[in-house]
C-alpha cells in the first residue's frame, strides 16, 4: 500500500462513529493499524502491541518543544491562564520536570493509601442507590455514576464537596480544549474557567497552609524530595489535574461498564460474587468500553511506525479504545468476557505517563458497581443508551435504567 492509501477520512463528530467508533476502528486492524487520519491531520496507531509499546517509547512525549501551548506565542493570549495551569501540570511535561513532579505528587500520593477509601465508597454508593426511587426511570449518571468520583475526590484532597457544581462547570469548559477545531469563545470559557478555578485554590491552599489537616492537599503542601518541593502554580496545576483527572474518566467509565454489564442480561450479581470475579469484571470493562480513546505524542527523534518514519516535531495519536480491541492480541475483542485469559488494556496508559489516580478509580468501580447491583439486582437498561457528541470523551449523555 502506498502512504495515500493508509489516508483515511472519518469525521470524529459524525454521529454514527461517535456511537460505535468500534467499527471504524475494526476496519481499520483489517485495512491498516497505522494510518493516518485526514481530519486530525497525523498518523493514527490502533495495534495493541504497537500503542503500547508507543507509550513507553521516550523517543516520544507529550510536551510540545516546538512553542505553543508551554511556551504561548502569538494567538494564544486569550489563553494565558490555561497554560499557565497546563505548564505546571505533569500530564503535559517531560522529564526532567515530569520526573521531579511525579515524584513529589507519588510521594503525597502513596502516603495516603487509596485501599483505606474502600468503606467510604461503599457508603456513598449505598447512600446513592437509597435515594434511588423505585419503580420508576432514573438516569444513573447524576443519581450515581457522577457524585462517587467527585465526593471521593474531593475529600481525598480536602476541597469542600458542596463546591462540587462549580468544580464540575470549571473541569467541563477546560476539558473541551481537548477537542480539535474548537471555536474561540469555547477557548475562552475554557480560560475563564482556569482563572477562576486558580483562584478558588489560591485560597484553598492559604486556608490549608495556616491549618493543616489531614488530607491530600496538605500532603502535597509539605510534600519534599531531596530539598524540591512544589510551587505554588503548579501545586495549582497539580490541584486542578486531580480533580479533573479525578473525576471525568471515572464517572464515564462508570456509565459505560454499567451499560455493558446491564447488556449481558441475566442477574448482573454474577459478575460481583467474590472480590476477584469483581476486578476480573472491572478489568474487562476498562478493556471493552473505555472512557478516553485518544492521546497524542511529539516525536522527538524519527520513529519508524511501520509504513512511514515520524520526524522530529510530528504527532502521533495512539488509539486506546482501539488497540483494545485488536484482533491480533484478544480472541473474540468485540465480547465481553471478564477472566478472559488473554487479559489486558491500555485504557490507563503505560510508561512515565500511566495514570497515577489507577488504583483508586479501580477500587470506586468495584466497590461502587458492586454495590449497586447486590441491592437492584432488578435493574434494566429502558432503552439502548447514547454516547455523548464526544469522541474525546466516550461517555453516555443519559443512562436510564
Ligand atoms: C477510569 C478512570 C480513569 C481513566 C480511564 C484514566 C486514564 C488515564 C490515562 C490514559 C492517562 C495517561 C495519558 C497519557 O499517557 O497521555 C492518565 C493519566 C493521569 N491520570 Fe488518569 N484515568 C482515570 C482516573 C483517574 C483518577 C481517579 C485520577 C486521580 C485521582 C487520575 C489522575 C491522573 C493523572 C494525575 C495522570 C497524569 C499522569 C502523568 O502524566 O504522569 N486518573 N489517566
């Protein structure tokens, strides 16, 4: 095949791949897992081998050398606040600065096992499935899916929950600034919402350096490796990645793997009986259905990606939703079978970047799903559900059960 014809066309907001990207992404393991993508405008990697070995190549990284958005240049006024927050923050670095960061937010991390969290979950899960009505259709997304990550989150770090509506609006209008071709104003929310986001922990971090508590944000305040410790912007940065981060992904994957366990049919306790059955479970709906399905990365040297060479400066995208649904590395990719033997996934990343906040948004999917199925087993899906107009964030609009 020649380089034109690995040049596929597929509009990310047309609304039947925005529901099944799954087919699009079938198609292209038979045509070619390395393509590229005219509507992003860079070359597409969707085997699973090749995406994960991708995130672990540190010929590549996230940080852009080549100007925006680290180092803003003309036509990015309007974003001064957003990248300043973006600069300060681990996901968008590399090492020496991503090491130095990681560390620090490791250290504040690993204090605090995430293991201790378990019958809090399950108190918020069982508080949330109470005030579920009965006999009648609820949407799972606010009256579940949505309060367990946000609380959990918040309180691990020691934000007031009651704030919880405003963290949501601010994590919403920065998180569109991921979607390519976005227009100037949703920038400027996106900016706004920095600005005021900055502020709200500005204040926060005073509060909490005059009286410490006990919570994650004064760990990440004391927090000291060989005499380094955080600044105050990117102690901000820090801040506002782990509620955002916190959050976004677990409450869509929360929605998706519901819906995929209420599709199976039958009694859904089945796939919760032993605490093992129920990671096997999580496991696999992380694989099947997971909530980010795109990350890029610069290449900084040339990469040979198979049919073409990357050179420095370019792009990748590597496909997670996709390479975990490579044929060549999972029997029968498109069903859902949890303890299938050929078990894995990317959907936490792999390498430097892989998701620090992994083992705590494991433990609120087993224990929070858990939860609700041992006390409505009942539960139906009232009509098949609807991914939201994202690509960039698969996640369901509604899930009325
Ligand atoms: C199901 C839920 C989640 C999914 C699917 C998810 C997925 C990911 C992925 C794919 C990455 C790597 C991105 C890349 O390589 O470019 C990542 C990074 C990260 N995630 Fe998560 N995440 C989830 C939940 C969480 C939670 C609950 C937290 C915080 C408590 C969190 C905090 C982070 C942070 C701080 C990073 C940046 C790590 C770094 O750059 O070194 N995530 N996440």
């Amino acid at each position: 095949m020649t380089p034109h014809a690995l040049s596929i066309s597929q509009n990310p907001k047309d609304p039947d791949f925005v529901q099944d990207p799954y087919r699009f992404y079938a198609e292209m393991h038979r045509a070619s897992p390395v393509f590229y993508w005219q509507e992003y405008g860079m070359w597409c990697a969707a085997g699973y081998d090749q995406v994960n070995a991708l995130l672990r190549d540190r010929r590549l990284g996230r940080e852009n050398r080549w100007g925006a958005p680290l180092n803003p240049v003309q036509g990015r006024d309007h974003l001064t606040d957003f990248d300043r927050i973006e600069s300060g923050s681990l996901l968008e670095r590399e090492p020496p600065v991503h090491t130095r960061l990681r560390t620090l937010v490791n250290r504040a991390f690993v204090s605090r096992s995430v293991e201790r969290l378990r019958p809090r979950i399950s108190q918020l899960a069982q508080e949330l499935v109470d005030a579920l009505p009965s006999g009648q259709p609820v949407d799972l997304l606010p009256g579940f899916a949505t309060p367990i990550p946000l609380t959990v989150i918040c309180e691990l770090l020691g934000v007031p929950v009651e704030r919880g509506n405003e963290l949501l609006a601010w994590s919403h209008a920065m998180c569109e600034m991921y979607v390519p071709h976005r227009a100037h104003e949703t920038e400027e929310r996106a900016n706004r919402a920095s600005a005021e986001f900055g502020a709200f922990l500005t204040a926060h971090i005073e509060e909490h350096r005059h009286n410490g508590a006990d919570d994650l944000l004064s760990a990440l305040i004391a927090v000291r490796d060989t005499g380094e410790k955080l600044s105050d912007d990117e102690l901000i940065s820090t801040c506002v990645l782990l509620l955002n981060a916190g959050h976004e992904a677990t409450v869509h994957q929360t929605g998706n793997a519901v819906k995929t366990i209420l599709e199976q049919g039958g009694d859904p306790r089945r796939f919760f009986e032993t605490p093992d059955l129920a990671a096997a479970t999580i496991e696999e709906a992380l694989r099947y259905d997971a909530p980010l399905h795109m990350f890029t990365r610069y290449a900084y040297e040339e990469i040979d990606l198979g049919p073409v060479t990357l050179k420095p400066g370019e792009q990748v995208a590597l496909l997670l939703g996709a390479a975990n649904r490579d044929p060549s590395a999972f029997e029968a990719p498109h069903e859902f079978r949890p303890g299938r033997p050929d078990q894995k996934n990317v959907s936490f990343g792999a390498g430097l970047h892989f998701c620090i906040g992994a083992p705590l948004a494991r433990l609120e999917l087993q224990q929070s799903l858990a939860v609700l199925f041992d006390r409505r087993p009942d539960l139906a899906l009232q009509a098949p559900p609807r991914y939201r107009d994202s690509y960039h964030f698969h996640g369901l609009e509604s899930l009325i059960v």
